[in-house]
C-alpha cells in the first residue's frame, strides 16, 4: 500500500532454517556454531510481580503517520530503537548489524548483538518452524519471515540475561526469547532491566509502506511472542493490550493491572485460528440493519493502519454509504489520491467534526459461536473517516481482497482509536471499551475512563 502500511502480520509465514556448515554465505558471518550457554542460578518463581502490568508510551498516528511504534531500551548500555507493535506476528527482531547484508532505512544505528544464541533445538525455535520438518545438527536458530504488505526479514536468534529487581526485595535473572537488555517499568512499582533475547535481522526487504524501522515489537499468541515469555516466567499475566489515541500517541501495556474487566465488552476468540486475535466470524450492519453479509472471517491487527473487508462486504458498505450521502453537500474526490474513496465539501472540512453528521455508523456483530449472545463492535464516523491534507474526508475500510487478504476482514488502528483493546491469551477472550487513550494509568484506579 501506498498509504499507511497493510498489517504485518497478516498472511505472515515464519520459516525457521537451522544453519549448518554449508551455510557460510548466509549472512550469520560471525556466528558459525551456537555458543555454549553459560551456568545460569535456578530462576526464582516466587514473589513474581505477576499481579501487575508494563506500561510503554506509544507514538505515531493512522493519518499521516501511517503507523504506531513504542521506543524500547535495548542493549549495555541501553539504546532506544523504534519498534512498529504489531498484534498479527509473535516474532520480535531488529535491524542487525551481524553484519547485515541488506537492510533498510532506520532511525537509529543497527543493533549489534551480542554471541549468546539460541540452539535450533530449543522450543522457542521450534514454535517458530512453520512445519515442524526442520533438522537441527546443533545449529543456531535462524529465521525467516515474510509480511503481507512485502516486507521480510531474515536472520538469527539471540538470548541474554537480565536481572529484575522487585519492590518486595526478591531479585530474578530470568531469561526470554525477544532481545537483550530491555528496561521495564512494572505498574506496582517494581523496576526491571531484563536481557532479552529477539531476531537479529542481517537481510530484510522493506514493505510496501516502506518507513524507517528498527524492527518489530511481535505480540501474537504464540510462544515466543514477548507477552507469552514474560508470562510464563510469572512477570505479568499473558494479556497484552493498546489504547490508540486519535490525536496521535496513546499506550500499549502487558499485564493486566490496568483496566476493570467488569466495563470491558468481551468476546471469545477463536480456537479455529489460534494464530491471529480473532473472534472469528462476524456479521455486518449499517445503521443499526443488518446487511445480509454474514460469516466475514474477522481478526484485530495493530500492524494495520486502516480496515479491511473482503470484496463483497466491502462493495456492499460502500455502496450503502454513498446511498446515504446522496443529497448531501459532498462529492467525490477524484483527484484527492490520499485512500482510493475521498469526498469534497464546499470548503475544506478541518476535523472529523465537520462532517460526522452525514455518515451513519455501522458494526459487526461476533456471534461467539453461537454459544452466547451476540457482540458487537461499532464503527463510528471517527474510527473509519480520516481527513486529508487536502481537507477531503476519505474512507478508511478498504478493499482486502484487492491487496491479497483474500476473504479475511481486518480490524486495523483507524478502527481501534479512543479505546482501550484488550487480547487476554489466559481467559483466550478479546474486548474493548472507550478510553481516554491520551492519559497513560498506572493502576485500576487511574482516572482514563
């Protein structure tokens, strides 16, 4: 895409290959064989700070940022990298000096990583293998993976310790597959500085977007996601979530500290796709009337500025906006570039405000599998208008099947904007609720409401 950037995860493949010696020409040129790990203490698992929540500041906007990312500590000493967060791939990397052999535009310097690998044989690798069919002769642990708007990255994985440091004086050195050393403010107080272990990328090929990135913050379901390791080290519980400010910025946290579940709309997230945050199949209603389409495949994806829905439901909201405009005082754009539907008014619109008053709202109802009531999650003229620089108002649902979705239905951050979405992997359920996403909590009992 052009504008904005398609999700990353969408349509990802991961492929994990176990580097032998007759990979020399790989692009792992200082990594040839894993490194013996290092006598580690026993980890301790009591006095966790399970009962609390990372909170990081997000930056960027849907329009014309095109993009949310968080700024993440990485290394000895820290250094900050710029990190797209994306909920559609489990896997975190970073552009990677190792040396690298083709990558990208980005902020900062690349990474340099350190020599403590992670073995092909180990189960955060294998999680990653797309087949399982792998051989592993004691190699370290490269990937590969590819996006659906074009880009990829290949590379290797790496793993460091860090200590944490509890406000109950209990100190741990855990270890996670996502870095090195990476900083984090617990919201009970308690202050950490884990080393991490994430991709190090020495060969990528930009996306469609095409922006300048460190890499990826990788949030899916998966094992070797950052939310599933801190998890299953005790640190937080495996809930990972973002609030999206339409004003640009807003947060992304890990825990489960910060919201009351009790004002949460929830719905189940499928067990069919277990590798995307989905509720699965969904109907569509304009207007608060159904459409007639039905059984729209339906997955959450912050790696995605806008919406996406499948040829036919998308000609059909379109064709029932437009039905609804007809009469008013705005006409289509056509030399407005900015999305591929864009309206004029008589003088140019300077906020969503200006013109909310002729778009209806529209929704998809989830049915749960038909286990339970239906839930439904609305899209107001905010969360699928944008304004362009030309003072145009132009659609944000765009046409999926035309970019290679196929018939999938995607929930991007234009969508998500002014509320709290939560993905909690341990009740394995998705929910939402308006937020004032422009004040970052500390707890419960901050005032974001």
């Amino acid at each position: 895409m052009k504008k904005g950037k398609l999700g990353w995860g969408m349509g990802v493949v991961v492929m994990l290959m176990l580097i032998l010696e007759s990979s020399a020409a790989s692009g792992g040129l200082g990594w040839r064989k894993a490194m013996q790990p290092p006598e580690r203490p026993p980890l301790m698992v009591a006095n966790r700070v399970a009962a609390s929540s990372v909170v990081i500041p997000l930056h960027g906007n849907v329009y014309p940022t095109g993009y949310y990312n968080v700024t993440i500590q990485i290394g000895q000493p820290p250094k900050p990298y710029f990190l797209d967060v994306d909920t559609g791939s489990d896997l975190t990397w970073l552009q990677c000096d190792a040396p690298c052999v083709h990558c990208t535009e980005a902020p900062h310097p690349y990474y340099r990583p350190n020599n403590d690998l992670v073995s092909c044989d180990d189960p955060l690798c294998k999680s990653l293998q797309s087949n399982g069919g792998n051989r592993c002769d004691s190699g370290q642990c490269d990937y590969e993976v590819e996006y659906a708007d074009g880009g990829s990255s290949l590379g290797v994985l790496v793993r460091d310790v860090f200590p944490l440091n509890f406000t109950n004086g209990a100190r741990s050195s855990p270890r996670l597959a996502l870095g090195d050393v990476i900083p984090l403010n617990f919201t009970n107080g308690a202050w950490s500085s884990p080393r991490l272990a994430l991709g190090c990328g020495y060969d990528q090929s930009p996306s469609a977007s095409n922006h300048p990135l460190d890499g990826i913050l990788g949030l899916g379901r998966g094992k070797a996601s950052i939310i599933s390791q801190l998890s299953s080290q005790g640190f937080v519980r495996n809930v990972v979530g973002h609030c999206l400010s339409g004003r640009g910025g807003g947060y992304l946290f890990l825990g489960d500290e910060i919201y009351d579940s009790s004002r949460v709309t929830w719905t189940a997230l499928s067990q069919e796709h277990p590798k995307h945050y989905s509720p699965g199949y969904a109907e569509l209603y304009f207007s608060g009337k159904t459409t007639g389409y039905k059984n729209l495949f339906v997955t959450f994806d912050s790696g995605s500025s806008y919406t996406y829905f499948n040829s036919q439901a998308y000609q059909g909201l379109i064709y029932l906006v437009k039905k609804e405009l007809h009469g008013k005082p705005l006409k289509e754009a056509l030399d407005d570039q900015t999305l591929p539907l864009c309206w004029k008014g008589r003088k140019p619109f300077k906020s969503i405000r200006d013109v909310k008053k002729y778009f209806k709202p529209f929704a998809l109802s989830f049915t749960n599998g038909g286990k339970s009531r239906s839930t439904l999650f609305e899209f107001t003229p905010e969360t699928y208008l944008i304004i362009s620089s030309k003072g145009n108002v132009c659609m944000g649902v765009l046409n999926g099947t035309e970019v290679g979705l196929g018939n999938l239905n995607l929930i991007g951050d234009i969508s998500m904007q002014d509320r709290m979405v939560i993905y909690d992997n341990e009740k394995q359920i998705v929910g939402w609720v308006p937020a004032n996403c422009d004040i970052i909590p500390k707890s419960k009992s901050s005032s974001f409401w």
